[in-house]
C-alpha cells in the first residue's frame, strides 16, 4: 500500500468533519504524515430572493477572519487531542473546486473528509462536496461517515 505524506482535511466545522479528522490523526500518525486542515468560505452561487443584498467586501473579510479563528482553534484542539505536524488553509469559492485544486496544488497524497450523508431531495438541492471531490480528485479521497 502507498505511504500516505500529505494528508487534506475539508473541514466545515461539523460532526462530520471531526470524525474526518480523526481518522486523519490515525492514518498520520501510522504513516508519520503531515495533515492540513482546509476550509472553503463558499462564495454561495444560490438565487437570490428579491431585495437580498450581496455581503460587501469588508463583511466577506471579517467572515474570513473569524472562519480563520475557528480554523485555528479546530487545529489547536486537534493537537490536544494528539494531532501533530498539522497545518491550516483558508480559501474562499466553490468548496467542491477548491479542495481538489488544493489537493492538486499542494501535492496531498490523500483527502480525508467527511459526509453529511444527504439523500433524496435534500442531495437533490444541497448536492454533496464529497461526492463532486470523488470525481475529480487526482489523489484518493477516503469519505468518512458519522457514525449513527
């Protein structure tokens, strides 16, 4: 089996993303690999009902800011809890598109992330990132489900 190195984590700060990180730790510490921990501000390409206004610069920036402090705080619990080499990313776009450019920009051996395991109508509308980012990946993607 391959020797994992670099290890990305999407996070979205949900169960399950933790659940994905944990099984990150595990995976790096057998392989001694490093682990980033990536958040995606999604930039939101929805309808829009009448009258809504778009969040101007200075609102998308102070939304950065604090996503990058839970990003921070995220990686501060992990290695409490016994992550090491841990690094953090913070991107803004479409998540599915940015974990995989990401992933191929930053050479990660594997992407470890977790699903919300959406069905039916609900996958129908909110669709899912992992899905997407199994498809395009140019690395292996283990998808972590939260347990019941």
């Amino acid at each position: 089996m391959k020797a994992f190195k670099k290890i990305l984590v999407p996070v979205d700060f949900s169960a399950c993303s933790n659940e994905a990180m944990q099984t990150a730790v595990d995976l790096a510490g057998r392989y001694d690999a490093t682990i980033c921990l990536l958040h995606v501000h999604d930039v939101g390409a929805h309808a829009l009902p009448v009258g809504y206004q778009l969040p101007n610069p200075g609102q998308i920036e102070h939304v950065m800011a604090s996503h990058g402090e839970q990003l921070e705080r995220t990686r501060k619990e992990l290695e409490a809890s016994g992550g090491r080499n841990l690094s953090t990313q913070l991107l803004r776009g479409v998540p599915a598109s940015e974990i995989v450019a990401f992933a191929k920009e930053s050479a990660a051996d594997l992407i470890v992330m977790g699903t919300h395991g959406r069905t039916g109508l609900e996958h129908v509308i909110v669709g899912s990132v992992a899905e997407r980012v199994v498809r395009r990946a140019s690395c292996p993607v283990l998808v972590v489900r939260t347990p019941a």
